[in-house]
C-alpha cells in the first residue's frame, strides 16, 4: 500500500492528466468557434510563440506531412490568418506569417484560456497557487525532458506495454 504521501502525489498525477484530457477538448472547442481545425489552431500558436516560420517547420512541429502542411496553409490563408512571403534568407523558401488577423484571433484565444483559469483558481489562497504553480513549472520540466529524450521514452513505453500483457503470477 503506497504511503500516504506518494497516495497523495498520484492522485495529483491523475488530476493532471484529467486537465490535459479537458485541456484538449476544450482546444478543439476553441478551434472550432475560430473557424478552423485543430492543427490550424496550433499552427497559429507555433507562429505567434516561434514567429515566421518555413512550412517544412511548421510540418515538423506538428508532425504531419509536408502535403498536409500544403492543405493547411492554403485553409488559412483563405481564411485571413496567415500569409506567405519569400524568406529573406532562402530565396528558394517562404516564411509563413500571421495576419493582424491571426495574430488577433490566437491571441484572444490564449487570453480567453488564461482568463478562465484565472477565474478557476481565483478563491484559492495565494499561497497554495503560488506553490501549485512551482510544480506546474517542475511538471512542464520533467515532461519537456522525456520528450526530448525519444529513445528513451520509446524504450519505456515499449516495457510498460509488454509488461501489460504478461502474467502478473
């Protein structure tokens, strides 16, 4: 039976992983009342946070392929949100840029994001936000580290799979 503490530090683990599952609908909801789809939300995002961007990068941080990113783009720049212009450091590439309307229409939705966790959080004692939000740094962390560890991670995810189908006797 797991210590009261380590009890404690799993159901916090569930939480979190319950706020990821709602973090991503509620993602798919946002996309869809701007318009847009999933990956044209995010794509506004990675422009917004990284600034221009070449499509082949934008394919790579969505992890999509280059065709798609094609069909993408297009979508958004019918739509108004980002345009193409030639990259000033590779004549034979463009950088996608966003709009003032893009700009515009990510940012809104981050702020709406923040304003609704900030009203979430609001009737907690400033104390315990302040050390939730540590660990919400510590988390963010730990996660950006296994992820920029593939092999490892695939090697971990491999084991814990295997390990499903065994015979726990």
């Amino acid at each position: 039976m797991p210590a009261r503490g380590e009890a404690a530090v799993r159901t916090l683990a569930e939480r979190v992983r319950e706020l990821v599952v709602a973090t991503d609908e509620y993602r798919r909801m946002m996309a869809q009342a701007a318009g847009v789809g999933l990956h044209e939300a995010a794509t506004l995002g990675e422009l917004l946070h990284r600034g221009p961007l070449p499509p082949s990068a934008i394919a790579r941080r969505l992890g999509i392929a280059s065709a798609s990113v094609t069909s993408l783009l297009d979508r958004l720049t019918v739509a108004g949100f980002v345009e193409r212009q030639p990259n000033p450091v590779d004549r034979r590439s463009v950088l996608v840029v966003l709009t003032p309307g893009g700009r515009a229409t990510i940012r809104a939705m981050f702020d709406l994001f923040t304003d609704d966790i900030e009203q979430a959080v609001r009737t907690a004692e400033p104390r315990y936000v302040t050390e939730f939000a540590r660990a919400l740094s510590r988390m963010v962390r730990a996660l950006q580290a296994r992820a920029a560890d593939r092999a490892t991670l695939e090697e971990e995810l491999g084991r814990r799979t295997r390990s499903v189908g065994e015979d726990p006797r």
